[in-house]
C-alpha cells in the first residue's frame, strides 16, 4: 500500500495538508475566531502574551502538569489525568502534551497555562523536532503529522493550529518519523506485531528509498550533514543523501532504543542492551554510533552504575551525559567512550518497574543539566562547567515525572 499525503498546498515551496486546524476541548468561540492577517492584530496578540523570561522547565506529576520558570519556582500548575508525556514544541515556547485526543499544547510564556488546542492524533506517541518542522506520530493510525513550529504562536493564540501535513503509513504501529531540512520525510515501517524499518518520501508524498533491515526500529536523531539515524536491535540504520545504510552492532543482539544527537557531531549517541533476556529497565552500556566513520562502539559506565533512557543527553562539547543511579552525572567522550568527569547530584535510585514509573530525568540545555528527583519531590540545575548545583526547587505538589523545557 502506497502512502497517502492529504494536503491543500497554500504556499508553493512548502508541503500543506488539509486537516482540521484544532481540536479544541469545549471552547466552540475560538473555534470561530480564525487567524488574523492583520500585523496590527499580530503586534496586540505579542503583547498579551509575552515570551518568557529564560528557560522554563514542564514538568508532570500524577495529576498535573507544573510549569517552572529558570529559578526553579512553580510557575503554573494545571490539573491533568493519568500518566502524561511531554514534548517541547520546537518553538521555544510551547510545550506538546499527550492527552487521549491527541497532543494538546502547553503555553509556557509568561501567564504558561495549557491552551485549548489539541493536534489530533489517535494514541499520540513521538514528536521529534528537527529544523523547523516538528512531527507528530500516531500509533492508533501510523498517521505523521507535520507543521512550521514557529507557526504555533500566532495560531495557538487565537485559539487554532498551524496548518499541517498529515502522511498515512502503511499500517498503524508504534513509530517515529523526522523531517529533513530538504522536505524528504523518514517515516517507520510496522505494523502493531512488529516494526521492520524506515522509508523516506519526497516533497510530493512519493517513496524514494526504503529500507527493512531494522528489526524493532525505535529511537531517531539526525546529526551532523543531514544524516538521519534508527535504533535497531542489531545495530543502527542510517540515512544519508538519499540512501539507506546499516551499521551493525558490535553483539548478534546489540538494540538501541533511543538516541541523542547533535548537528555538530557525527555521532549518536545512544542506550545499549546486548542482552536479550535482561529484566528491569537500567542499562549500563552507552552506544557510540559514528556515521562518518561507519562504526558503532559501545562505552560501560562505571561498574554497578545503571541508567534509563530518561537520563541521557548530549552535553555543551558534544560529551554524552548521563544520570547514574548512583545520582550522580557522568560525562562521556563520544568519540574514545572515555569517562570524561562524575558530578554528584541526588542520592542513589533503583530502576523503575514501569518505564512510566517516576524515576529520576535528566535535560540538559546549553550548560546546564536540569535532574529530577521523585524521592525528595525536587528538580535541580547544574552547571556542567563546574559540575556545581546552581539551583534547587522547592517541594513540588506531586513526585516529578516526565520533564521538557522550551
């Protein structure tokens, strides 16, 4: 079954999809107040609602979802039901919520509170932002949707959406997709039982390159020249220039299910499990996957240190970072998998039961890594220059779960 694009084209050079701009959940007068043209009415919606002032972090507790400014103090705290995952928009601003609806947005400027917009999605999964396209997958459809985050703004203030391009896949499954900066799309292959690999689609909707030798694919990162990276459970599958290549593990069993990448550096980096029949969810294995060198190495952490696919980032040099259960970050060289420095944090944790238990996170932005601790309800700041805490919130109203900052 070939892919479908539905789209009204509304502008030449960019890919425009006839959907419904929003959902909105019980607010039928800004359904009808349409977007405005007008630069004076763009210049009124700035000033009602101003960017905020730094960094802001979202964070999710059973029951709501807070927003804290760059000291770390509670800045909004809106209800919300059941385990919740957060995404940052791509705009620097607003923050994407999964809801049973779909991905509903958080405004995190200067009144943050969650909007009424909602881009619809059946069983909301991954959004992954790259460039200045953000996309959105749902795993009840395997519909992509596809919009210029910095759209959102303009739009969400007046109670709408960007417009968006919506891509069908070929059968409903847990996937993932990314759009490069050329318009080409790279989007999963599965179905609900299994998921196989990745196919990349042109500026029309055309199939231009596929790939099946992706067992289990799940994780994406797209680092330096445009080179779009998979996780596999036997290796990586990379796409570069219109092909698709595959770098295999150094084990017959070697999965990464998540990746970080940077567009300075050619190297992904990402969790590694090498065995097959491990219980639990705490690795101790990073994968160093270098696309320009066409290998893929792996680094332990110090022994008896374990982390989730919650408590890795890439650091100001480009160095992986990494929230060990002894509670302390650990930084990584990713070209010699060279331990590099050890800050202490918080206290020792224990891996979850769940993958949607709270357990401690880890986003870093620019120099600073921002921890979450469930055991003491509390967010930390630290300077990843010096390794010192440089800030602390207070006791939080629910024990942190998942966390985005924009």
């Amino acid at each position: 079954m070939r892919n479908t694009t539905v789209r009204t084209t509304t502008t030449p050079s960019k890919r425009r999809a006839a959907v419904a701009p929003a959902l909105l959940l019980g607010v039928a007068a800004l359904a009808l107040t349409g977007c405005s043209t007008d630069p004076a009415d763009a210049e009124d919606r700035a000033e009602r609602t101003p960017a905020a002032d730094g960094t802001r972090l979202t964070v999710t507790y059973d029951g709501g979802v807070l927003v804290l400014d760059q000291d770390l103090r509670v800045v909004s705290d809106d209800p919300i039901e059941g385990f919740t995952r957060v995404n940052p928009a791509g705009d620097g601003r607003h923050v994407l919520v999964t809801v049973p609806e779909g991905f509903r947005v958080l405004d995190t400027a200067s009144d943050p509170a969650l909007t009424d917009a909602v881009f619809p999605a059946d069983a909301g999964g991954h959004a992954v932002v790259h460039g200045d396209r953000t996309t959105l997958f749902a795993d009840g459809t395997g519909d992509v949707t596809a919009f210029d985050h910095d759209d959102l703004a303009d739009t969400v203030d007046d109670g709408t959406l960007p417009e968006v391009d919506t891509t069908r896949s070929e059968a409903a499954h847990h996937g993932v997709a990314i759009e490069l900066e050329d318009g080409t799309l790279l989007t999963t292959i599965g179905t609900e039982e299994s998921r196989a690999g990745v196919r990349a689609l042109d500026d029309d909707g055309s199939e231009v390159a596929r790939s099946e030798v992706c067992p289990d694919v799940h994780g994406e990162g797209t680092v330096a020249d445009e080179v779009a990276v998979f996780g596999c459970t036997d290796g990586a599958l990379v796409y570069r220039d219109g092909t698709f290549t595959k770098i295999d593990a150094p084990t017959e069993y070697g999965r990464t299910g998540n990746l970080f990448t940077t567009d300075s550096s050619s190297v992904a980096v990402g969790d590694y499990n090498d065995d097959p029949d491990s219980e639990g969810y705490l690795l101790d294995q990073l994968a160093l996957i270098d696309t320009a060198q066409g290998s893929y190495a792996t680094a332990d952490l110090p022994e008896g240190v374990g982390f989730t696919f919650r408590d890795l980032a890439r650091g100001p040099d480009d160095e992986a970072v990494v929230l060990g259960s002894d509670g302390a970050l650990h930084t990584v060289d990713v070209t010699t998998g060279e331990h590099l420095d050890t800050f202490p944090v918080i206290d020792a944790w224990e891996g979850p039961v769940e993958w949607q238990d709270p357990h401690p996170a880890l986003k870093v932005v620019g120099d600073n890594a921002f921890v979450t601790d469930p055991a003491t309800k509390t967010v930390h700041a630290v300077d990843l220059t010096s390794g010192e805490v440089v800030a602390s919130s207070d006791e939080l109203p629910g024990v942190p779960n998942e966390i985005a900052v924009a």
